[in-house]
C-alpha cells in the first residue's frame, strides 16, 4: 500500500528539523574562546607536518570493489529468496548455477590475492 | 480504512513516542554500558548523579550542550556539519519500519504497534543504514586530519566488507518466511514443535549458524568490540571524529548506540520470534505482554553487546578483514545454499 510509506517521510522530516535544534540551542549558551593551539589539527600535540589528504594503501580500492560485486549478488538473491517456494526446482537450480559462477570468481580473486591485507 | 487525516495523526503521534523512546534507550544504554563494563572491571560505574547514577545520561546532555563546540579552520564546513546529522539521521529512521507489538485498538483506533507497516520493511532497514557510512565516510575525509582520515577509510571498508555477509546471513531466515514484511516474518514464528520448542527461525527454521553471522556482522557494521578498530584509541585517537567536539560529536555517539539498538531489534524479529511469548492474563496484561517479551529480547541483546566489550580484546586489520571476506562471506554462502535444499526437500 503507496499510503504506507508516507510515515517514513513524516519522520525523516521530524528528525531532520529535530537533529539541528540542540546546535542550535548550544549556540546561544556555549563559550566560545578558540586559540591556536585549539584549532590546529589533532596530532597528540605535534604540530602536523605535510598535508593530511596524501597518498593511502591501495586495498581500500579494491575492497570497494569486492564490495559492490558481491553487495550486487545479494540483491539479486534478496527476491529470488523471497519467491523461493513459488519458483520451486527451477529457481533453486537457476540460483544454484549463478552461485556456482560466483564462486568460481570468489575462489579467482582468493587465488590471485585480493583478500590478503598486507 | 482510516481517514486521511487520522492516518496522520496516528502517524505522528506513534513517531513522536517512539523517538522520545527510542532516544531515551539510547541514553540509558549509554548509561548500561558504563555500569556494566564498570563492574565487570571491579569499579562501580556512575554513582554521583541521582541513585544508582541514573540521572547521569541527563547530566550529559547538558554537558554536551554546555561545551565549546569548535570548528577547525582546516575542515571543509559543509560536509564537516553534514556529517554527523547523516549519520545520526540515518542511524534513528531505521526504527520506523521496526514492528513491537500486535494490532492494538486504542479509542476506536486500530492500528500495529509499529510506524508503518511496509512489505518491503527489512529493504528498508537495510538501505538506511547503509547510508550511515556516508556519514562516517565524510566525516573521515571532510576534517582533513590524519587520524581523522585514517579512521573513515578502515570504518568504511569494514562496514561495506561486512555488509555482504549481513546481507548473505539475512537471505535463509527470507527463504523460510518467503516475505520481506518485519510482521510476517514474525508471525510465521508463532507456535511450537515437539511440543515445546518455539518455532524461531533460529531453532525451527534452521538458521543457528545465519543467527551468529549476522550477529558478528553486526558487530563489525556498528563498529563495536572487537571491530572497533576505526576508533582504536591506542592508535588512531579517536578515528574519524577527532576532529568533533561537543554536540557534534554527541550526534556520532548517539548515533552507534541507535545503531546498536536496530540491530538488536532486527536480531530479535528475524531469529529470535519478535515478540512471541507465553500470554496470559487480563485483555490489559494480554496487550502488553508481547511488547514486554520483545523488549526483554532486545534487551539482552545489549546486554550480550557490552558483555563482549567488557570481555574480548580488539583484533588486528588484517585479521578482521581475512576473517570477514574468507570465513564469513563462504560460510553464508553455504548456509544460503543449505537452507535451499532443506526447504525444497521438505516442500
């Protein structure tokens, strides 16, 4: 039912008028004395040298990708599940056949060393 | 049918108390956690404010208002202010589609124990919160600090590198219910087997093994002990919000004990029969009790959260990641595959 759905809008309009307010309260009666010291970025009191959006480990990239092919495979299992006692023998050897293409290439990218963090 | 007009007002009036609710849940787990891990480290936790200490979640609120809530000149403000409301955000709309009760009529009003009853409720959760890495993401990136940095980018690759086996783990408990509705799911687990085993998905549907990857995945996607590495304070300060002081940082905190209550609901409908549980009693007594049986399961589950955190050590990266890509991602695999053979062997 379409209906059904309104209350989900109501109440991200409710928390996102809700959320600011208490910043906005904590304008008017925080202090507010910032020195040097205070706003330089946090690095345990040594001043921070060279800029803080440098190069990082490539892993984090390929994690991201792992994640949106596997994350897809999901989705498409989420109705597939759902309909599972409607489809009956055809839907679980057609899904059996894509798991089987899926986990060829999950044991490809264990082979070629994806999965190690080092 | 309701009327337009008092569809909405029921609407708003079920929001209205079940965010006073559910904020207030998230204070007093605040307030749990520290009680608990204090006794199980031999101290006391809070005492000093109101009895047992239970007026300290109040006392921090204050605080958080009354504090300076500086912003660097290095962060890039839009997004360093966007942040933490995403997540927060994010981490509150999820208890929307969250069923707790039966149908209740209350003057003349017949409506579920739940804000909106949608066929599509566990999609929902599971969209929303997944948008709360956005605002873990952004945070890490947007206050241009090392740590800050470093803290996003390892909170972002293990809730996406975790997300797959939640996904996976959830996929058995939908192949037995055959409904992606919150409410069907929980209804198709009333009764017993044998006499006097409850028909849960984790006993009856066979989804044991689903119940502790999503748990642990769970654990991982919050970024709890022992996968609190994006804020592992003995390397990283305090990950991606260093950079955030008061409310702000209040709003991220809010936010991971929200989160953490949605898990234990989600956890509590799907394997743990939602709110099925002996009824008994006047009509009175027969209404509440479901809600009080599903918020004795949701407690416990908490309580399991901070057991854990008061008891295992923190893993190290790559150990966390081998053990989600290499033991759990199979794992579910094979639960999934299992739990379809089962179920068209039976039907």
């Amino acid at each position: 039912m379409p209906q059904n759905y309104v209350p989900i809008f109501i109440f991200i309009a409710v928390v996102a008028v809700m959320i600011p307010l208490p910043l906005l309260l904590a304008k008017l009666v925080r202090p507010e004395n910032p020195s040097k010291a205070k706003l330089m970025p946090y690095e345990c009191g040594i001043d921070p040298v060279d800029n803080s959006r440098g190069r990082y480990t490539v892993r984090y990239y390929i994690v991201a990708i792992l994640f949106v092919v596997f994350d897809v495979e999901t989705i498409f299992l989420f109705p597939w599940a759902v309909k599972f006692k409607a489809f009956g023998v055809f839907g679980l050897v057609e899904m059996l056949v894509f798991l089987a293409i899926l986990v060829v290439g999950y044991i490809w990218i264990w082979k070629k060393g994806a999965l190690e963090w080092i | 049918m309701l009327s337009i007009e008092t569809f909405v007002v029921v609407s708003v009036i079920k929001i209205v108390i079940a965010l006073f609710v559910l904020l207030t849940a998230v204070a007093y787990t605040v307030w749990l956690e520290r009680k608990v891990v204090g006794h199980i480290q031999n101290r006391w936790g809070p005492t000093r404010v109101g009895p047992f200490g239970l007026l300290q979640p109040l006392a921090d609120g204050i605080k958080f208002i009354f504090k300076e809530d500086l912003t660097p000149p290095h962060v890039y403000k839009p997004l360093y202010i966007a942040a933490p409301m995403i997540a927060l955000i994010c981490a509150l709309t999820s208890i929307a589609v969250i069923p707790i009760g039966n149908w209740v009529t209350i003057g003349g009003v017949h409506t579920p124990l739940q804000i909106t009853d949608l066929n599509i409720g566990l999609l929902i959760i599971l969209g929303i919160t997944s948008l709360g890495v956005y605002g873990v993401a952004l945070a890490g990136w947007s206050s241009n600090s090392k740590y800050s940095l470093l803290g996003g980018l390892r909170a972002s690759a293990q809730m996406v590198s975790y997300e797959v086996s939640l996904g996976l783990s959830l996929i058995g408990v939908l192949i037995v219910a055959g409904s992606f509705s919150l409410r069907d799911i929980v209804d198709g687990q009333g009764g017993h087997f044998w006499g006097f085993i409850p028909k849960w998905n984790i006993f009856y549907g066979g989804q044991f093994v689903a119940f502790f990857i999503y748990l642990i995945s769970a654990y991982a996607e919050t970024n709890r002990v022992p996968f609190d590495l994006p804020e592992a304070e003995s390397e990283l300060v305090a990950g991606y919000h260093t950079e955030y002081s008061a409310m702000k940082f209040a709003m991220f905190f809010m936010a991971e004990y929200a989160n953490m209550i949605t898990v234990a609901c989600v956890a509590s409908l799907l394997f743990l029969g939602g709110w099925h549980g002996p009824v008994f009693g006047p009509p009175i007594l027969q209404a509440i009790l479901p809600v009080f049986w599903f918020v004795l399961r949701v407690f416990g589950f908490l309580f399991v959260y901070i057991w854990v955190r008061g008891t295992l050590p923190r893993f190290r990266y790559d150990q966390l990641m081998a053990f989600g890509w290499k033991f759990l991602l199979p794992l579910a695999i094979a639960n999934l595959v299992i739990t379809a053979l089962v179920v068209a062997w039976r039907a």
